[in-house]
C-alpha cells in the first residue's frame, strides 16, 4: 500500500492524530518532550506508520547562539521497518526546515547503535559535549550528537548546550 507524507503544524494536529500518536507513543513520551512545531506524519490509509517532531529552539554552540531544528520521536511502525519509512520523513524533514521554515541547521541527540539511519542521509556528528536540560536538570548527554546543516554556514565548535531538554 501506497505512504503518503504529510507535514502538520503543531496547532493543526486532528484530535484523531493526537489519540493515535499518544496510543502509540504513550502518555509519558510526550509528557518529557519539549514541544515540537510541526510534526511530519507518514500514512497508510487511515493508519499513522512513521513520525517524527521539528521543534525549533536557539541554542548554543562554541561562542555562538544558533538557531536549530530539533528531530525528536522518529518512530516506524514495527510491520513497515525496513522499507524506507524514516528515510522518506527524514527527507521531508530536511525540505521543511531549509525551505519552509528557513533554519540554518537540524539537530539531533542520537543513541550510538542508531546513528546509521542519519549519517547517511547527510547528518554529521558533532564533538559537543552536550549539555541536554536546564537548570537543576543539566547534565552532559552520553550519547551522540548530530547535526544537519541546511545552507552553507559552518558549525560553530564548542560546548553545546541545547538550554532545555532534548527532542
Ligand atoms: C530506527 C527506525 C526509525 C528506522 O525506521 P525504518 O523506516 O525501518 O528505516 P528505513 O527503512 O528508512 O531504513 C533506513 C536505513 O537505516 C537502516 N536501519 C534501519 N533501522 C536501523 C537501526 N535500528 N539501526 C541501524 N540501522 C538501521 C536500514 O538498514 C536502512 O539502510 P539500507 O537501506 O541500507 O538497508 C525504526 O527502526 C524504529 O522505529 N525504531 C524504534 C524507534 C527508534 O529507535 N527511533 C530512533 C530514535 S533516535
């Protein structure tokens, strides 16, 4: 069966989406995510069989104040792994924060056994450390993490510190 994409503002989820993703998902995931804006929705029909998040945060990097699009919640549906799902969301991804909502650079925290399905889609990783929630949440991320970069502006190096939690 034929997967359509479709790219929704956070204002625009149908209740229906929101019951079907918190389904899913389950309540707490969405509980200790910060909010996305848009969310890009792979269907079948009726049924939900891929997601992801873009929230959009400034955040630092080196010396600098960057703004980024932040991925969170890439999630194919167990019987439609392997066939290309996330490879089509993070494609969109990509379009949506270049072109429609004009960032300079995706971001990413990224578990090391994962890494795979983003490198080669032109994700890099970055030396970091991170620093992943604020104030008395603070603490350095164990994990990777990775960026796309949207134009032609380089990556500050340095410290990160994405100011809130993770995606
Ligand atoms: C990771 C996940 C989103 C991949 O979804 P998918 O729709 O099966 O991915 P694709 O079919 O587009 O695969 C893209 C490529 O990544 C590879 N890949 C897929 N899952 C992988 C994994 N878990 N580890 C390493 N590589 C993986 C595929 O082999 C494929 O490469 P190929 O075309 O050379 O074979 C899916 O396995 C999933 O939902 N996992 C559970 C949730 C999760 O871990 N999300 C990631 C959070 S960072």
């Amino acid at each position: 069966m034929s997967v359509e994409l479709d790219v929704v503002p956070e204002a625009d989820l149908l209740p229906e989406d929101v019951r079907a993703l918190t389904e899913w998902y389950g309540e707490r995931f969405w509980a200790e995510r910060p909010p996305f804006t848009c969310r890009i929705l792979a269907r079948s029909g009726a049924e939900i069989v891929g997601h992801l998040g873009i929230g959009t945060r400034v955040i630092a990097a080196g010396d600098q104040d960057i703004q980024v699009g932040g991925i969170g919640g890439v999630r194919t549906r167990e019987s439609w792994r392997g066939k290309g799902i996330a490879t089509l969301l993070l494609r969109r991804a990509q379009e949506t924060m270049r072109d429609d909502l004009a960032l300079p650079f995706g971001f990413m925290t990224c578990r090391p056994e994962i890494a795979p399905v983003y490198l080669r889609l032109g994700w890099q990783e970055v030396a970091g450390p991170t620093v992943v929630g604020a104030g008395d949440e603070a603490k350095e991320y164990a994990g990777l993490s990775l960026i796309l970069a949207l134009g032609d502006v380089a990556w500050p190096e340095g410290p990160i510190d994405l100011r809130g939690r993770s995606w």
